[in-house]
C-alpha cells in the first residue's frame, strides 16, 4: 500500500461501511482491520529485510503499517516545532496538494445520519413484518372450496359478497337478532368493482326474498365435503347458518339468484359495526325527522349526527323508523349508512393519521371472517388498495328490483322482479356502470354503437362461418337451423368448435363484407361491441365469409344479446358522494 493508498483508508468514515447482512437482514458496521498508524513513516522495507537502508534520500521513505526500525514497534512520534505564524509542513513523503481533504463535519454529520436511517428503517420494516402477522393472526378465514376463487386478481373485475349475519354474540348484544340465531345473511351486499376501477356498484339483496338454495358443498372440521341438500321457496336470509349452510351457500345461492359469480366473501357480525364505526370515531348520518324507536333504542333528532358504536348497530337495526317499516326501507338506510362510513373511512382525515389507520386496521381485521382467497393481510391491503381507485361519485348502490310475493294473501316477502331485474343484473355481469363515466369512455361507446349504422345487406346474400366458442353443446347447430328456417340466411355453415374459448359472442368480418355483419347482428340481437371488424375467411363454397363465434354469453337461437347499458326507469340508486337523509 502506498501513501496515497494508505490516506484513502485512514479517511474512510465508518458511516460508509453499513453492510446489508443477508442472513439476518440487518445493517452491520464493518471496518477494515488495521494496526494503529504512526504519523512519522519509516524506511520501506526492501527485498533484502526489514532495516534496509535506502537508496534515494532525496525524500524520506515510506514504509508499510506496523514496520518501525529494527522491528522496534511503531509509536506516537511528535514532529519537529515551527515558528508562532510559520506554514505547517507537509509529513515527510507527501508532497503538498496530494494529501486527501478530511471530510467536513456536515458530511460526517450526514453519513452517521445515513448509517442511523438505515438501521431505523430495517427495524420499522421488521416491526411491520412482525404487526403484518399480528394483523394476520386477527382474521378469521373459512374454506367454502370452489364456491371463492382461490387468488385475488388486481387486473380483473371482481365481486365481493358482503354478509352480515344477525348472530348474537359480544357483550350489548342481547337486544339485537332473532333470539338463539345460528347466524343467518341479515344483510348481503353484493360489491362488483369494474375491470378499469372507474365504478362500482352495490347490489342489495333482501333477506326476505323467496329463493331456491341449491346443493351446497361445505367443508367439515375433520377436513371432510358434506353436502347440505338444497330447498325450494324460501327466506334468503336461510341460505347462510341454516342447517350447518356456510359463506359458500350463500354465495352459490347469489349466483343462482342473479347469474353473477361472487369471486370472494367478506362477513361480519354485530361487533364489527361498533368496532369499525368507533374506530374512525363515528359515521355522519342524516335524518329527515325526529326517531324514537323502542325496540331498537334508536333515539334520535331530526338533522345530521355522528354516531357509533351501540347507536350506529340500533341505526342499522332499526325496521320501524323509516319508510313502510318493512326491510326494503332498512336496506335504504344502510345503503346511505355504507356510503358516509366509505366517505370518513377514504377521507384524509382517516388517510393522514396514523393512529386512526392502526386502529382502524385492528378493528376491520377483528372484525371480518372471509374466504381462504383473500386469507392474507397483503391480499386484504391489494382489495382495499384497487376499491380507493373508484372515485365515490361513481359507487352505485342499488337494492335487486323486487314485487309483493303474490302467493302470500298478505305478503311479508317478496319475489324477484319479472321484468325490471334482469336487466340490472346483466349490466354487472357485463360490467356496465351505473352512473356516468369519462367522457373517453362515451366516445368509444359511441364509436363502437356506429358499426351499426349503415346499410344491410338481404339475408340471402349473407355468408357466414358458425363456430361454438364457448356455449353449450349443440348451440352452432341450433344457430344454423334457425338462420336457414327462420331468417333466410341460407348461406350459412357450422363448422364446429373454435380454437379459442371466447365470454362473448363475437361477429368478425372484413370492410367489403359490413352490410352483411350489419343484417346479421340485427338478426341475432348483436351490439356494436360484439362486431369485430378485421377480415373473414373462406367458407366451405371457397367465397369468402363472415365469422359468427358463439361465446358462454350465447342465450340461445333468436334470444338477444344486446346487453343493457341502462337501469330500468323504476330501479331507485343512489351514489356514495351524496349525503341522503333517512326519511
């Protein structure tokens, strides 16, 4: 090591040498071991020993660290005294200008404050690696097998059934429920956030609706499948709790219900509205006139009040206050009750305090049971991170259309809407927003309503390839008949299955052949997203032909596919920006 090596080392602060250990994860200090440095050099030890005199003395030599004449150890050797006001000589062996400047102190200052960052920010990472699995140890899951999906996808639309169960358990919870309750779905929220996170829309499902609950797979403590038998015309509200049904019933039920296929659950009890609601220290509510409600103990004002805890669950519980004093008007309430909890909970104030959001964090952890799916903590932060994408202005909540159960002389349930539910349920399952979105987004509505506009060509000069691209057995077949039989369209050939399995029903063709596309998809019910303009091939006559590819979407020969993209005039909705006071 030469002089100028030898500097470099000496100056090295030891702020510069926190090393990451990848065993333990860990910043250490690590320094260079060295003998301790006398300010005086000695002579450089030559090939011939140590002592060896030098040959140029035209500057003193430097000799290597712990070298001293005769092997005499090195030790602390004052330099010669100059003159009050003289220059200060150079070391002996170092020219002037070539000697490395000491670090500042501020540089010092920021290194040791670097070297102590460090440390601090692996110890907070540990800390909440440790507070994560403490998190983690707070949910309750529950394995409703295929009925959940078994990951969270961030780039798909998804659904999220919300159940809360009437069940009694916690202290103050004795006035509320069915009295001796197993925990039955007392409200159900199915969540459907779409695949682009520009909207959401809530479904309400009332508890009283008259349902048929299909066979229900559930999973046993001894790790055994036991199939609960499914029944016909019943509450709801029976499809979770009742006789040993799980989340998965419930889920399974939805989906027989409205044809949506809930992706994950999330359940709560009674506990959890006063917990999450104390948690961000009260939900504003708004009432349109003064409630004195016995079997709720709701008291209340007319006005604005912000309420939580046991005043929050009697506000939610409340059937008499409201409206008709049945569930629908309940169901109302709690819509309006969601949407200011979503408010407080998105607001900065909520966002920008960290002991809010720890508490917040052990109330909603405590408080959920959900499936194995979404099990893991980070899972539950990705939900949470892709719902904060939807701006609340463009949340829906909704109630499924419903009429009076005509078979009850004096109904006290009701039953799916015959005309006015169906269309709502297909705009969520093809993930049309409820409220209006981007203006980018009408554009290309617009664009693609437009490749139905235009002239048609007779349905004799029609050419089409038929594939099965995802619909039940037969379906081409079917499709085939009925264009020939019933519409004249007797160009037409079906020629099995696609290669691909397609959602939806696709109509490819090329520019020469948009007339022909035209009349088909005004034929088949088709909407302007379902044409696929690109190029057609051959059909079995050698001339060219359009491609009609029948996807899972396919309802059958003759039955629209023209999806709704709005709501039924008589379906009431309202969004989570606006404050709604309870009448």
């Amino acid at each position: 090591m030469d002089a100028q090596g030898r500097g470099r080392a000496d100056d090295i602060d030891p702020a510069d040498q926190w090393v990451l250990n990848p065993n333990t994860g860990d910043y250490e200090l690590r320094l260079r071991p060295s003998a301790p440095q006398s300010p005086v050099p000695g002579p450089r030890r030559s090939a011939r020993g140590a002592g060896a005199v030098p040959t140029d003395n035209r500057s003193a030599p430097v000799r290597e660290p712990g070298d001293a004449p005769g092997g005499v150890p090195d030790t602390d050797v004052p330099g010669p005294r100059r003159r009050r006001g003289a220059p200060a000589e150079p070391p002996p062996g170092r020219r002037r200008g070539r000697t490395k400047p000491k670090k500042s102190k501020a540089k010092k200052i920021l290194l040791w404050t670097g070297g102590t960052m460090a440390l601090v920010l692996v110890a907070v990472s540990t800390a909440g690696y440790f507070y994560l699995k403490h998190l983690e140890g707070n949910v309750t899951t529950q394995d409703v097998g295929s009925a959940a999906s078994s990951s969270f996808s961030k780039d798909e639309a998804f659904n999220i059934l919300i159940i809360g169960t009437d069940k009694r358990t916690g202290e103050g919870n004795e006035d509320y429920g069915d009295s001796g309750s197993v925990g039955h779905a007392d409200t159900t929220i199915l969540l459907h956030v779409s695949k682009d996170r520009t909207n959401a829309t809530a479904l309400s499902i009332p508890r009283d609706l008259i349902v048929d609950i299909p066979d229900c797979p559930t999973k046993q403590a001894d790790g055994s499948t036991k199939i609960i038998p499914g029944t016909t015309g019943v509450r709801f509200n029976t499809s979770l709790g009742q006789g040993g049904r799980d989340a998965g019933c419930t889920m399974l039920t939805v989906k027989a219900v409205t044809g949506i296929t809930p992706n994950h659950f999330m359940m709560a009890d009674f506990n959890a509205v006063k917990t999450l609601t104390t948690a961000v220290d009260g939900v504003e509510v708004c009432l349109a006139k003064d409630v004195d409600d016995p079997d709720s103990h709701l008291k209340l004002s007319a006005g604005k009040h912000t309420i939580e805890g046991e005043t929050a669950l009697a506000f939610l519980r409340t059937r008499h206050a409201f409206g008709n004093s049945g569930d629908l008007d309940r169901i109302k309430v709690q819509q309006q009750f969601l949407a200011s909890l979503m408010r407080k909970m998105s607001s900065s104030d909520t966002l920008t305090n960290p002991a809010k959001l720890l508490t917040l964090a052990e109330a909603a952890t405590k408080a959920l049971t959900v499936d194995t799916g979404i099990g893991k903590v980070s899972t539950l932060k990705d939900v949470a991170l892709e719902l904060k994408k939807v701006p609340t202005k463009n949340i829906t909540f909704l109630t499924t259309p419903v009429i009076d159960n005509p078979a009850e002389e004096t109904p006290v349930t009701v039953v799916v809407h015959p005309s006015d539910a169906q269309p709502v349920f297909d705009m969520i399952k093809d993930d049309v927003s409820f409220t209006e979105v981007e203006a980018q987004k009408k554009a290309e509505a617009a664009s693609v309503a437009a490749r139905l506009e235009g002239t048609q060509s007779e349905a004799a000069d029609v050419r089409v390839n038929i594939y099965n691209g995802g619909a039940v057995a037969g379906s081409a077949q079917e499709t085939l008949n009925w264009l020939q039989n019933d519409e004249g369209v007797l160009k037409s050939s079906q020629l099995g299955n696609a290669e691909e399995t397609l959602s939806k029903t696709t109509l490819e063709y090329s520019p020469d052949q948009a007339d022909q596309a035209r009349k088909l998809a005004d034929l088949m019910g088709l909407s302007g997203s379902a044409m696929k303009p690109g190029k057609s091939e051959t059909n079995d006559q050698g001339l060219p032909a359009i491609v009609l590819t029948l996807g899972k979407d396919f309802k059958g020969a003759g039955v629209s596919l023209t999806a709704p993209t709005t709501a039924p005039d008589t379906v009431e909705k309202s969004t989570a920006d606006k404050t709604v006071c309870a009448s």
